[in-house]
C-alpha cells in the first residue's frame, strides 16, 4: 500500500469518527382507543393484499418464469 492510500484511509477513518450520530427519540404510549374488531379485520386484510398476494402469485408462476422463451 503506498503512502497516499494509506494517508487517504487515514483521513478517511478520522472524519467519520468526528461525525456526529443521532439517536431515535421514539416513545411509546398505550393507545387512546381499543381497537375493534373491524380495525383488526382491516389491518389483517390488507397485509394479506398487499404482501402474501402478490408472492403467493409470483410463487404459483414460478415455472413460467424458468422457462427460456
């Protein structure tokens, strides 16, 4: 390694140790409501839409796609 590259990692290294790091201010409180049943029903449905469909059709077609066209 010549005396450029090592000088560069150097320089390198002792900027990102002088960067300052933010940490998450997240804080949790209990809900204001109960959640229903029907806010339940509809948060479970869409994450079936949104992620279990459109996998579950990409898996089913899978062979479609291996094929060489």
């Amino acid at each position: 390694m010549s005396l450029s590259t090592a000088q560069l990692l150097r320089d390198l290294t002792g900027l990102t140790w002088r960067l300052p790091v933010q940490c998450a201010q997240i804080h949790s409180k209990p809900p204001w409501e109960e959640l229903g049943t029907m806010d339940v029903a509809v948060g479970l449905a869409s994450c079936i839409l949104c992620f279990l469909l459109p996998s579950g059709w990409v898996l089913s077609h899978l062979e479609s796609y291996k094929k060489q066209e």
